[in-house]
C-alpha cells in the first residue's frame, strides 16, 4: 500500500493513492483511490490523462489535474 499523496485543487486539499505499482514511461494506466473509491486513469491520443470510469457526481477536472500531477511525479509525458 502506498503512502497518500495530497493535492490542491480549487483550494481544497485532497488526499489519494496510488494503487499501482511499477510505474514508468510506457505506463498507459494508473489505478488510484480517491474518496475510498477507486478509479482508472487512462492517456489518451493527446497525452492527457483521464477517468477511464465515471458518473455524474465525479469531478473531471479533479482527476484530470490529479492524472497531470502523476505525470509529473513520474515523468511519464
């Protein structure tokens, strides 16, 4: 299990994991849980890194910025 990674958003502190382990350059997708759920986050064609499953009360733009900040971290872009 790995520690919790904190981000800002909105002004709002959020707290997530990330559930997937070996993480690297040609990783396509990444499981994290958020708000003790989890969800896929996909790269697309365009390098963005997106919600492979969501519902209407999910906040994409909280995801996408979350999958950004992955990308970061691990230098996958």
């Amino acid at each position: 299990m790995s520690l919790p990674l904190r981000i800002t958003f909105d002004d709002i502190d959020y707290t997530y994991k990330v559930l997937s382990k070996g993480i690297n350059r040609e990783t396509t997708q990444i499981k994290i849980s958020l708000f003790s759920e989890e969800f896929t986050l996909i790269r697309n064609q365009l390098n963005d890194w997106v919600a492979e499953e969501t519902s209407i009360g999910d906040n994409q733009a909280l995801l996408k910025a979350i999958g950004r900040s992955l990308a970061s971290r691990y230098r996958l872009k």
